[in-house]
C-alpha cells in the first residue's frame, strides 16, 4: 500500500540511553506492541529500566499480560492507582501513577515518543517527571529487524500470494459479456473478488480488512478501494497488505490484473511499471540513500516519457512515494521517497512504483525486500501473468 | 468486549467555541473519522473554523477526499508545504504548514485532543500558534448519537448475530466424544468457530477481525481470544465486535453458550449474569449516574453470593466495567463503571456484566443500548438458548 510522498524528514536518530515510557495502547501503537509483545486494548503504562520491561495493567489483563507478554515485571493498576490516590488526591489518574513509580524505581527522566499525549507531557511534568522527546523514533531498532522478523513478514507477503492465486483462479473464470465481468452467473464486483480473498487469507491465519481491488478509473486513487462491478480490457489494482494474526506483522503486495485483451498503452504502462521496480531493487543496499531508489523510479518513467501533474482535481503519473517500511505497522518506519533517508542493514521496505492516468488506468507493482550489504533479500514472491485471457 | 474499571475520571467537558485542530490518521483516531468522514491511513491535518471544515492532503489522497469526505475545503499539502518552506525553511514541516495555514486563516488560538502528538504541541507553540487542550473529549458531542449513528450501530450489532445464528449452527452440529467436541470429523477449537463466524460476517459487510471464542478458564481471561480444542460441557463465551465496513461503526455483543450439560454451578452463574445484566438495563436512563448502574450489577452478584477478589496471580469474579461507549470505536466515550459519569440523552452503552471463576468457567452477557429520557433503547437483540444439547 502505497505512502504519501513527504513525511516527517529525519528517522535517524542516535540511540537515547533514556528509559522509554509509554502511555497507550496496541491498537494504536506498534511501539507498544514492539514493546510488549501483548495485545491491549485500553491505554496502559510501560516502561523500561536498567534492561527489564515494566508494565501497569488492569485486573482484567493481568493474567494474560503476566503469562503471555515480554513484560519482566507486571504491576496491578489497582494497587499504584490507590498509592497514586493516597499521594496525590481522589482524582489521581494514569500520570500521578507515573509520577509514582519514578519515585519507586528512582527514574530521573524518561524518554517519549513525539506522539506521547500532550495532555500527559504536560502534567507529567507539572508532577515534576522529566521527559526527553525522541526526536525521531522512540525505539529506532524498530527499523532494523531481525531473522525472526523477516520471517513474519515473508509469511505475511505469503498470505498475499494466496490471495492472489484465488483472484487469478476468478479471473479466469470469469466471462467476459460485452462491458461486464460474470462470475458464477453474476456480475463480477470489487466487492465479491474482495472477499474471496480475504476469506482464503483468514482461513490461513491472516486479517486483512481493506484490501484494495479497484479498477479503472477508480485505481488512478492509490488508497481507493474499489467498488462495483469491474470490466473487462480495464487494468484492475488489487493490493493486500494482510496482518498475521499470531504474530502482527504484515505482509504488503501489490500485482495488477486486466481481464480480456490489453491496449498497447496498457501494455507499455505495466511494463514500465515493472521496469521502475527492478531498477529501484537494484538500487536497494544498506548505506544508500533511499532518494536513489526514489530517483531510479522517477528516472524510468521520465526516460518512457510519462509525466507527473498536478491539476486542481488531482494528480496524474507517480503520484506517492517508492516504499515504506514494513513490520508491526503497514507504514512502519523506513522510506523511500524523495526525501533523503539512508537505508539501514536489515530493514524491510516495500518497493512499489505505480502510475496513474484516468482514461487509461493504473498499474502498481510492489514487493518487499530487506536490506543487506549485498544486493537486497527479496521477502516477497509472485510471478504471474497480469493479461487474463 | 469489556473495558477497564478503572480509565479517564472526567468525560463531562464544557463545548469550547475554538476551532478544533487535529493531527492524526484514521486508524488510530475515531475523532479525525467522525470530523471528517473519510478514512486516510497517514497521519494529515484538519480543522474547523466558522463552521467549516478543512483539511490538507498530499496529491495521494486528494481526489479521493474531495470526492467523498464531509470537507468543506480540500487543500493540497504539496502547495502549503512549498509555502511552510518559503517562511521557515527547507525543514518545514507539519508544524511550519499549520502555523501557515493559522496566520492564512486568522485563527488565533486551536483547540486539540489530550492525545494530541506531544512534539507537534511544544513545536506548535514555539512557533507562537496558540493551543488549549480539550481537557476531556475533543468532540464532546461525539458521545451523543444521531438516529443515523443507532441505525449504524443496530447494523453491527445485527452482523453479531450472523456471527451467533454460524456458532450455534455449528455448536449443534458438533458431537460430543468423552472430552472432546468433534465437527465435520475434526476436533471443533476456538479457531474454526471463530474463523466460521467472521467469514459470515464478511460475507454481509462486516470486519471482525478478532472475536472472543473462549472456553473453560480460558474464559476467565476476558481479553482472551481463545485458541485449541473446545470441550462439552464447558462454559464458551463468544465476544464479537465487528466494524461495519460502510460506515465504520461497531456493533459489539456477547453470548456465553455451553455444549453438552451443564451444572448447577454454570446454571446459576449464568441466570445470575442475565439478571445483573437485566437489573443494569432497567437503570439505564438519561441523568442517572452510570455508576448506579455498575451497582446494580455489583448488588445482583453480592446477593447471590458471588465474590470479587484479586490475588497474586490475577482476580476472579466481576473484574471489569459494566459497559463503555460504541460507535466509531469499540470502546467509545461514554462508560459505565465505579467512577461517576451521568449518562447522556442519546448515548450508546454496551451492557455487559460478567463473571469469571477459573475451575467453574465465565460467563458474560452483553448487550447494546441507547440512553433515552425513558427506558433504555434496545439497539441489540438476539433471544438464544445457551445449553446446546
């Protein structure tokens, strides 16, 4: 799935001794789940001192953080909550309970994520807690991931794969009937190719909740996911980016499809398409500038002598950024854009150029490769036929 | 699903006339969803002023959102960033574009959530644009919902019940051999239902992504999704909160059910969490303080003799809140718990009282309702009986 352009600039940021303290939940924050290990819910406190992992979490978590998680320590929120009480008053809440344990543990200062809760940075402070913002990532060894990693996502982009063996298998049975798809006596939609991906992907352990299978004109917007009937001779975007249930991590493949017979123009977009991403692969490798990558793309395309607008009613031609990182999040971080960034030894990116004109269509192509020393490890795999007679 | 006891004491917040300001995406923020009405997966900016909204996006996500969100005004981050560049420098960022976009718009002073990214705050404010923070919800009136919100609400709950009408179908189905509950030939385990159940729900327009099917003591840990074989005669709670993927909203119920026969011990839990649930109900009305509703629950338990306790290892009996807010979040404003908070006219609560004794198994029921003048509206219904023979 494809990423805006510009984001924040700066991701490397040297290591901060500091303990990290977090205040939020798994749902939102792949820092947390980083972190812990452990799906929660509601917002709950972690920190770390002197190499352990600490956590405050309800009686209704407790057994399950204790026995499943990576949290050395686990405290019961009700109990810091009554110290917190007996200390600061009736209205004690999450940051009198911090305030508390800094005290207990004798934590000087902690450092932050910048997307801390502002309410929390400040009282904590009034409560005289000091807290250093990150300043980029809260934990930059996010960025870099393990084998064990790489695995999970490998096994995330197989999960795509059995999507797309099932979009292929209806693609090909479907009829072609003058401007409609048929597909078991009923018109083929966005919606019905949709779900039978997305049922064959949870049947082998994954979530995916949004794939994207848009065609047409409605693949020229990169985040639309597509809706009613799709047509023949028309290029259909399908992108899947399936979290693994057991583990979290996602996977992120894009290939595009057209049922029938392809133009020319089709023709050349997909295989320029193809050819930015190699290019881009090849340039992939750690210490290099992500803005190379970026530039390989946008070099390619310039050289097959496709243009990139603006208009007052939306952009035409490469119109989002190269890759993203991939893990804990879809958009973890790790980038590939126009804005330097240089890749670092075992992160995983997704490398994905597309363009986009309505009228003619749209075409992405996207995979996953870690960075080595060497030429990048491809964690991703799909070759296949996008032309469905 | 059930929430915290214990969580933000003060829900009750004055509606401030400053023009709201968010920095977020919609995965994590239901605020930006409900402002908006349009989901973008990076983080980007919005606010209010004289009654309108607006919004800047990257070329990415610009025709879609001026295509289908309820933005008043669309602007294209490519063109505010070249102007944050031109005043503050090649750096510039989200907080150099809202400080364009505050002195551009004449706005003096924003308003942002508690949850609002901590660095963009302290930047913010440095470069003199002037903040408050909600001190409680963002949106007050997003506890309040509208006719159309019930109706969104009743179709996820309504998708819980596809879900309910697969497990019992497949609970009948089931053959009981000493220990082990066989189906289609094969022992029946928590991830067979469950994956039964969200591909029903998928087929009518739903995500769920993680329901509970939990059974025995696994039960016992509410936040427990549940894994490996089901066996008769054991309590098997089944928590779904499916998204409807139209609109975004969440229905969210609970059904305990037992294959086989069940004991006097399990029969009496049970009665006693339905008519917990059931005297929590009658409570339910606009001004009434949910806290006598969560007594109500706590008085039907200590009658019949059910106790509460938290030990070392985690806590049985009633160890969570009686209900939460749903909407475009599973666990919404709004709450029902020890901690006062008076329910408001047209508020949407979960209802679900539970009890969780390892050794003899949980029970929760829950339940949907939207909080009148009168009687609680029922927003959820599905009549079952829980002993499957």
């Amino acid at each position: 799935m494809p990423r805006n352009r510009q984001l924040n600039p700066s991701l490397t940021v040297p290591k901060s001794p500091l303990p990290p303290l977090l205040y939020t939940d798994t749902l939102i924050s792949p820092d947390m789940l980083y972190f812990g290990r452990v799906e929660v819910h509601d917002p709950f406190i972690a920190f770390g001192m002197g190499g352990r992992k600490y956590t405050v979490v309800s009686a209704l978590e407790f057994g399950r953080v204790k026995r499943t998680s990576d949290f050395d320590v686990v405290l019961p929120r009700e109990k810091w909550l009554e110290a917190a009480r007996a200390r600061y008053g009736a209205k004690a809440g999450p940051a009198e309970i911090i305030a508390c344990l800094a005290k207990e543990y004798r934590v000087r200062r902690f450092r932050v994520s910048d997307d801390f809760p502002a309410a929390l940075f400040l009282k904590l402070r009034d409560l005289g807690v000091k807290l250093a913002l990150a300043n980029g990532l809260l934990f930059p060894e996010r960025e870099i991931k393990t084998d064990r990693e790489a695995g999970c996502v490998r096994e995330g982009n197989r999960l795509c794969t059995v999507g797309y063996v099932v979009a292929e298998k209806i693609l090909r049975a479907a009829r072609i009937k003058g401007r409609s798809l048929l597909w078991q006596g009923k018109p083929l939609t966005s919606e019905r190719l949709r779900f039978a991906i997305e049922v064959a992907i949870k049947e082998q352990g994954g979530n995916s909740g949004d794939a994207i299978v848009a065609g047409g004109d409605q693949a020229c917007d990169p985040h639309e996911r597509g809706t009613g009937p799709l047509h023949p001779h028309e290029l259909i975007i399908i992108d899947i980016f399936p979290r693994v249930v057991k583990t979290g991590y996602f996977g992120d493949m894009t290939r595009t499809y057209l049922k029938g017979t392809a133009s020319d123009a089709q023709k050349k977009l997909c295989a320029t398409v193809r050819a930015a991403q190699l290019a881009a692969i090849r340039k992939v490798r750690a210490g290099v500038d992500g803005k190379d990558v970026h530039g390989a793309v946008v070099a390619t395309f310039t050289k097959a002598g496709y243009k990139t607008t603006h208009g007052k009613n939306g952009s035409r031609g490469f119109i989002h950024g190269t890759g993203h990182g991939l893990g804990l999040a879809v958009h973890d971080p790790g980038r590939l854009g126009p804005v330097s960034a240089v890749m670092k030894l075992g992160a995983i990116l997704t490398v994905e150029p597309g363009l986009y004109y309505p009228g003619l269509g749209g075409c992405r192509w996207e995979d996953v490769v870690q960075v080595t020393a060497g030429r990048a490890k491809m964690l991703s795999r799909h070759p296949y036929d996008w032309e469905i007679r």
